[in-house]
C-alpha cells in the first residue's frame, strides 16, 4: 500500500491540515514535503475523509506510532545484516587467504631410514602439548592444587627443554641417539574458544602466539646447540584451543588455527638459519604422519577422542578410535595430548601438559598430576622401549 493510499496516513494528513491551518505548517509539522501533503488530502478528499473525533484522533495517533516503530525496526534490522554480511565478506576473504597460505606450504611426510644402524640405535620421542600460555589459574580456584600465569608458564617451558635433553643424556649410556622426533600437538594458547576466556585470559590470541613462537624458537634452538642430535624432525599439530571460529571446522581445521601461522613462522625462521639438520612437518589434515624406522607414528592433537566420564577413563574409547583409524591406514603408534593426563601402552602416548591442572580437568573427571611432558626411547625393532615422565615444575 502506498503513502497516497493508505488510509492512517491520509488522515493524520487531514487532521494536521485543519489543526494548523495551512499546508505548509501541517506539511512542516508531519516531516514530509508539501507536495506530499497535498497528494495525500487529494486522496482523502476522494475517500470522503473528515476531520476525526478526539477517540479517532488517539486511535490513529497510535496506530502511527506502531507504523514507525515497525519502521525502524525494520531499517534496524536491515542495517544490522548489512554490517554482518559484510563482515562474513571480510572474513571469508581472510580465511581464503589463509587456507591459500597454508597449500603453499604443504611438507611431505619424512621417513628415517633404518638402513645401516647401529644395535643400539635408537630415537628419542619428545612430545608437547598443552601449554595454555595465556591462561591464568588462581591457586584458590582449584583448592590450591595449581598455580598458572605468564611467569609461570616461562618458567615451565624453559624446564621442560632443559630436563629433556638431561634425561636424553642419560639414556645415551645404553644407546645411541642421534634422531630427535620432537612432536608439537597443540593447544599451545588457550584463545577464545570460551566466553569467559575475554576476560580470565592474560593476553589477547595474537599476543600470545607472538611469545609462543619465541619460546618455540628458543628451545629448538636449544635442542640443536644442546642436543647433539644429527637430524630433529618437528611433525606439528594444531589443537582445539588456537581455533579462529566458534566451533572446530574438519575441512579448514588447520586454515583456522592461531598454531598454523606460528608453525609457519617457525618453518621461516629456521630456513633462514640454513641448518640441515631440522625438518619441520606441517599438518595438512587432523592427523601427521611420520615414518620412523619403518614404524608408521601418527601424531594429532587428540580433541576427536569422544569421553565425558566413565569407568576406564579415555582408554576404551581412544583404543576404539585407534582400530578405526588403522583400518584406513595403519599405525604403530598413536601419540596424542588434549587429555592434560600422561598415559601409555603399546598402542598410543597420551602426553601430559604445560599448563597442569585447571578446572577443565574438573570438568572431564581427570586424575591430579603435576604439570608433565612425555619422552619416547623407540627403538627400530623393539618399538618403545623406555618412556619418561618430564617433571617441569620445580617442589
């Protein structure tokens, strides 16, 4: 319907006019153009329309009044999805710019020979995971069990490199160790992936990448001054923390994780150290796959692992999943963190975590323990034949 012909609004065009007395007012009155105004008593006159009793009057006051909010309203909501299709627009041309980013650097799955080995070659497995670096734990939240901060977090890793390559040391009595897997599985942020992370969080997503990138750097680089190892292969993993959207995408998981530009970052870094020794292997899907002895490891984060509580813990469903992944290809070894809880057997590690006990244990019924990362001793035949329990915070 019209301005011309509705009816509510050629009365209240009736009724201005003989209020004020001339057409210009009523026209400067009602906020529209005199010529408007006149169209409108045009219409009225042919639909016979008078001037209204006062009930008449309030009556279409009120139904003008409706008319308008309903008009706002509506330009409200129009506005509201013009702005969010724009930013979706902005976004998409974000993502696909980074999943364009991401194919350029898609790495090959490296294998380590087993040709020509000493009996008493070995590799050394070193898993982490879990760092959380932007989390904050207040020690009386969780009944004193735990403390996390920025400080804290420092301090851990940096312990964490250290006693990996002491316990590697002493494990060199009995074996040679010249190959390093160090296997990085995510969560290594805490992010956004919660409200309440806006607020409890120490830093923002990007600022905390920037440090973990730092501490990442510097730890290699402590491995390969350190370490003495002849090659140091990194298979990378993105976690469910670092996500950049609402809820975990299976196809664009890795275009849409903070840890796939840290990984990147680290990749350039080292190319521009030109050292032959370190490979990196980044994640192209859920699971990485590294070849180790001819031995097929695969490494991944461990979020696709469904429990909520029971009797056997994570086990039962973990080893589940287990024999439906190796029926599309199979594996020695499954190496996982996410459960923030170290556990093997002769099928998978689960790894422990930086960040140790925090209120997400609570919820999924974790057993306590101290903050701890995972280490491997995998021989070519033998497979796994020590683990070790890396204690990174100091009593």
């Amino acid at each position: 319907m019209s301005n011309n012909t509705d009816p509510i609004l050629l009365k209240e065009a009736v009724n201005a006019f003989h209020t004020y007395g001339s057409k210009k007012e009523a026209a400067r009155q009602l906020g529209i153009a005199r010529s408007t105004l006149q169209g409108r008593l045009k219409a009225a006159e042919k639909q016979g329309l008078i001037i209204q009793t006062t009930a008449e009057l309030v009556q279409t006051d009120d139904q003008l009044q409706r008319l308008r909010q309903t008009k706002t309203a509506t330009a409200t909501k129009y506005r509201t999805a013009l702005q969010q299709l724009d930013e979706h627009k902005i976004t998409n041309e974000r993502l696909t710019a980074l999943d364009n980013h991401a194919k350029k650097f898609v790495v090959k799955d490296y294998k380590v020979s087993n040709k020509k080995l000493d009996k008493n070659e070995v590799a050394a497995i070193l898993v982490t995971s879990d760092w959380h670096f932007e989390e904050e734990i207040r020690s009386e939240t969780i009944n004193g069990l735990n403390e996390y901060n920025l400080q804290i977090a420092v301090r851990r890793i940096e312990s964490f490199f250290q006693k990996a390559l002491k316990i590697i040391d002493m494990y060199r009595n009995d074996f040679r160790i010249n190959t390093l897997v160090f296997g990085v599985l995510g969560d290594l942020i805490n992010g956004y992936i919660h409200e309440e992370f806006e607020e409890t969080n120490l830093l923002s997503p990007p600022e905390a990448c920037t440090h973990v990138f730092e501490h990442l750097a510097n730890g290699i680089n402590y491995l390969l001054d350190k370490g003495n190892f002849k090659e140091i292969i990194v298979p990378m993993c993105v976690g469910n923390h670092g996500r950049t959207t609402k809820r975990t995408r299976s196809s664009t998981r890795i275009s849409n994780s903070y840890e796939f530009i840290i990984y990147n970052f680290l990749i350039k870094y080292f190319a521009q150290k030109n050292d032959k020794r370190i490979r990196f292997q980044l994640p192209t899907g859920y699971f990485n796959y590294l070849d180790l002895y001819g031995h097929t490891l695969r490494f991944h984060h461990g979020d696709s692992v469904r429990y909520q509580g029971g009797v056997g813990g994570v086990h039962i469903p973990l080893n589940k999943a287990i024999a439906q992944w190796n029926r599309a290809r199979k594996a020695t070894l499954d190496i996982l963190g996410h459960w923030h809880t170290l556990k093997s057997d002769s099928k998978f590690l689960i790894n422990g975590s930086i960040v140790g006990y925090n209120s997400y244990c609570i919820d999924i019924k974790a057993e306590y323990e101290e903050p701890q990362q995972g280490l491997l001793i995998f021989h070519p035949e033998k497979k796994v034949l020590h683990e070790s329990k890396i204690y990174v915070e100091e009593k």
